[in-house]
C-alpha cells in the first residue's frame, strides 16, 4: 500500500483565499479540500474553476451542518452546486475535480454517474459527530455499492478504547479507504493513518484551524516537521507519551528530532488516556515499543509493571515503560533529568552546605527529594496536603511543613535554592495572580537559586517574580530536555547528543 496522503482542509470565505493558503503549504501537502460550505454565497458561483487555478488533486466537498459542516441551505441547492464543481468536464483531468465527497446518504446517481464519466472519484462518507463507530470494516466495505467508491467513515471516539478499536478493525482492510477519529482522543488516527490503512489524513492551516476544533485537526507543518508524517509506514517503530489531560507537551518535538537526526524509522505519539490501563492495552495493539508516562500516571502505571528499575522502586513514580522480551519494564528518568538540569543551574556538582526547599509532594517532588538525598542535600518539604509532605520527608529524614504563610520561617531558613514541583502556574497567563503562585506568602530576598520544574509558560508568575528582585531562576525544559535524552537512549540503544 501506497503512505497516507496529507489532505489539507480549505475553509476560508474566498476563493482568492483560499489559493493563498495553498501556495503557502504546498511543500507539506499531496491534496486539498475545497469546503464549499464555507466559502461566501457569491465564491461558490465560482468553484469550478478552482481545480485548474490550485493546480493540485481536490476533493469538493460541500458538508452539511449536520456532519460537522456549516451548509444549511437544503438538498437541492447541495446538488445544484455539486453539478456546478462538476460541469464543463476538460479532457485534461487535471483540470477537473479530482473526488467529490457525497455522504452515505445522499445518493444522486446523475452526479455520481457525471463524476465516473469525467475521472473523478467519489468519496461516499458518513460521519458520526457525537461517538465511535463500530465493525469498522464490515461497516466501510457496505458503503462501495458500485466498487469504485472510497468510503470513509469520521467518527467522534469517546475514550482511548474507541481509538484502540479503531486500530485494530482497520488494520487487515485491503480496500482503498479513509478512516479519522475526531475530538481529544483521536490525534493517533491521524498521525498514524497509515497504520489504519487510511488513503488519507486531514490536516488544516493554522490560519482557519478554529473552522476545524471540535474535528481536532492539526496543521500540515506540525504533521511533517513534529511527527515525519511522510517517513511514517508499516515498519515503523511507534513510541509516545500518556497523560490525561495531556493538553501541551514538548516530548514529541524532541524524540522525533532524535529519531530524524540519528535515521532511525520511529514516531512519538502523544496519546491521552484517562487510564493507565487503556494506554497500555493501546500500546499492546500498536506493538509500540516504549512509553513516556505523565501525570496523572506516573504512579498508576505500576500495577501495569512486569519489572521496576532500582529507581523507580525507591522514588515510587515511573516516567517511562519500555517494551522487552519479558514485558513491560518501568524506569524514572525524571531524577537523572533533573539531576543533570540542577547541577547545570547551579553550575556545581555539590550543594555543600546548601538547604534546600522542595515544594510539593507529588510524582515529580519524589524524584526531587531522591536527587537532594544522592546528592546529601538538607532539604524541607512543603506541600498543601501536609501527610504526603511528611511521608516524603520520612523517607529520606528531610523536615517538611505545610504550604502558606505559616511556613514563611522554615521556608526562610531552606531557600537557598528552591525547587518548585506542583502543577500551580502551569499554563498561566495575563497579569500577575496570587492563585499561579504557589508561593504568594513569601518575599524573595533576591539571593535564592528558584527551579520551577514547569516549562510553559516560560516564567511562571513564581519565577517572575524572584527574578524581579535579582535571584538566579531557571524553568524546567532543562529537565524536561535531559529526561528525554535519557528515555530516547533507553528506547532506541543512541546516546542523544
Ligand atoms: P502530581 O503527582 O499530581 O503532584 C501535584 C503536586 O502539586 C502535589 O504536591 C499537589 O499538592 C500540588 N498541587 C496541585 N494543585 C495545587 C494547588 N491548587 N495548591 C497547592 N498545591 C497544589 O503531579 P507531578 O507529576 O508531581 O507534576 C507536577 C508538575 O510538574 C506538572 O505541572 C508537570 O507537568 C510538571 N513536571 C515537569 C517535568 C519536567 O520535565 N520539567 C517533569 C515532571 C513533571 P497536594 O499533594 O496537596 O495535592
């Protein structure tokens, strides 16, 4: 079977616009699709002559509002205007449409008989904007009534087992066609169209990707330049990263940077599971080879475990799984990530007589208190739940204490560097917000090193705030970066850099 092709999506209101967003991603595209529907009453007059102006193979598609478009003006306008794309066929088939979509239910035979006539395919799909469709393959081979139709089925998968679903119902089918999940969940489908068997995959331009939200496309730079859309076939190695909500991650940048720089057939994919269970049964049909493991999972995911490295059994959290011969194998590589990042801040391979503050007590502030402990740092806990404070503490013989003013002595007397582990801050924007700062109760004295393990946004409101008054500050890509070094070395056997 032939790759995938990237289909990009046309929803500007012209015509003229629309060309414009052509040219622009023409390098990263095979094909587009001209959405009728959303051009201005008077541009759709025109779309005839659109094939021949864009000079590239384009589906015309006009959807209605009911499958995920924005046509409302009825059946029998629909098909006047499809007659109108299809009208004054040239012998040069370059010029003409090169498929039409027509929905499952919109059957017109003098259209489709015009579209066999002059060489252009039809496209017979149904959507289903509001859940998973299932049997998959029986469902698609009953929409060929003639045999020279591509179905396509677009449905919305509601969970991580809907997409895996997906997956596996597609994976022997031996007949040209399209199949996309829609929403969060389905991100996998369409940068791994190619591991369903999919003639294509949809993308759409940064420029109009709001048209295309709840559909959850991405654009065709990050399709090519993220995830070597194009290098992706059946042999390739698949990795990822689950979390839940998973909403921004930098990890795919950076695996698949590696695997394109060292030649190597592999993707990294992220893939939002609400469960530790469900990632792994996805992994399993996928035959992927390795996972990265986020919050909230980096505990759950134990109980999933065949086999724990040294680390993982003394921090209690997993960031990484790896697929072996005797199963799955869990590794932290968010302590050596930090370790290196830390000392790099500091620019030290000690902390001396240095103290210490760690603040929270979840995944990430385990594998903060494991590296102050290796590297013999005296070190203070602080978290809002102060029990999960003190069984940190306990672990390493650190002190802890609660997260608020009260703290305000104790957290003095550990601040000459303080490491920020919870998820406060993370995303913020907009003016400064007590709530985006997890410590709003204490004034800076300008000559603390401040390591907040959040990376996005760039400075927190935290951060911002002690680097305001002259302190040393550094956010968490380093660590972010230095972790995956290491899992990309345990995935592939390459040393990153
Ligand atoms: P986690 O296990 O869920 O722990 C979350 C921590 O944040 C807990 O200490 C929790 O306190 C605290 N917290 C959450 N909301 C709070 C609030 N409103 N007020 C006070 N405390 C609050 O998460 P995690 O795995 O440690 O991850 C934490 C953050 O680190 C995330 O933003 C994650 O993206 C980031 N991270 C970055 C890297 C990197 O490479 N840079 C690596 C790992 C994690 P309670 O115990 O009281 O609930």
């Amino acid at each position: 079977m032939q790759r995938s092709k990237i289909c990009l999506c046309l929803t500007c209101p012209t015509i003229k616009e629309d060309l414009e967003v052509v040219e622009k991603y023409r390098n990263w595209i095979d094909m587009v699709e001209l959405r009728v529907d959303f051009l201005t009453k008077d541009e759709r007059l025109h779309i005839r002559k659109f094939p021949n102006l864009a000079k590239i193979p384009t589906i015309l598609t006009i959807r209605r509002k009911t499958d995920g478009g924005v046509f409302i003006e009825g059946e029998a306008s629909r098909t006047t205007l499809f007659a109108r794309g299809l009208a004054y066929a040239d012998q040069d088939i370059r010029k003409n449409f090169a498929f039409i979509d027509l929905e499952e239910d919109f059957q017109v035979p003098s259209l489709q008989d015009a579209a066999f006539a002059f060489g252009t395919k039809v496209i017979r799909s149904f959507h289903d904007m509001k859940g998973p469709v299932y049997n998959l393959g029986d469902r698609l081979a009953s929409m060929c009534i003639t045999g020279y139709e591509i179905p396509k089925i677009a449905c919305l998968p509601q969970n991580l087992s809907d997409v895996t679903r997906m997956f596996k119902e597609t994976e022997n089918i031996d007949f040209e066609h399209i199949v996309c999940g829609m929403g969060d969940f389905g991100l996998s489908t369409r940068i791994l169209a190619c591991k369903m068997n999919s003639f294509l995959t949809y993308v759409s331009p940064t420029e109009t990707i709001e048209n295309m939200a709840t559909i959850g496309h991405i654009d065709p730079i990050t399709i090519n330049e993220v995830y070597n859309f194009k290098a992706i076939d059946k042999s390739t190695t698949l990795y990822g990263i689950t979390g839940y909500p998973l909403k921004a991650t930098s990890s795919p940048a950076i695996h698949n940077g590696g695997y394109r720089k060292f030649g190597i057939n592999a993707v990294y994919i992220p893939i939002k599971s609400e469960t530790v269970e469900e990632a792994v049964t996805f992994a399993e049909q996928l035959d992927m080879k390795g996972l990265s493991v986020t919050v909230p999972h980096k505990e759950g995911i134990l109980r999933e475990l065949d086999s724990i490295s040294t680390e993982v059994g003394e921090i209690g959290a997993c960031n990484t799984i790896l697929k072996t011969p005797k199963g799955w194998v869990g590794y932290n590589t968010d302590a050596r990530g930090l370790k290196q990042a830390l000392l790099e801040f500091l620019g030290c391979t000690k902390l001396g007589r240095r103290k210490v503050a760690i603040i929270g007590a979840g995944g990430a502030a385990k594998a903060a208190a494991y590296v102050i402990h290796e590297l013999r740092g005296r070190c203070c806990i602080f978290n809002r739940t102060v029990s999960k404070a003190r069984d940190l503490a306990d672990r390493y013989n650190f002190k802890y204490a609660s997260l608020g003013i009260e703290s305000q002595e104790i957290l003095e007397e550990y601040s000459d560097i303080i490491i920020q582990t919870t998820s406060i801050g993370m995303g913020s924007s907009g003016p400064y917000n007590e709530k985006d700062d997890p410590l709003s109760f204490y004034t800076f004295r300008g000559e603390e090193f401040v390591y907040d393990i959040i990376y996005y946004p760039e400075k927190t409101p935290m951060l911002e705030r002690a680097e305001s008054v002259g302190c040393n500050v550094c956010n968490g890509y380093s660590m972010l970066k230095y972790q995956a070094y290491e899992q990309f070395s345990l995935f592939t056997g390459v040393k990153y850099e």
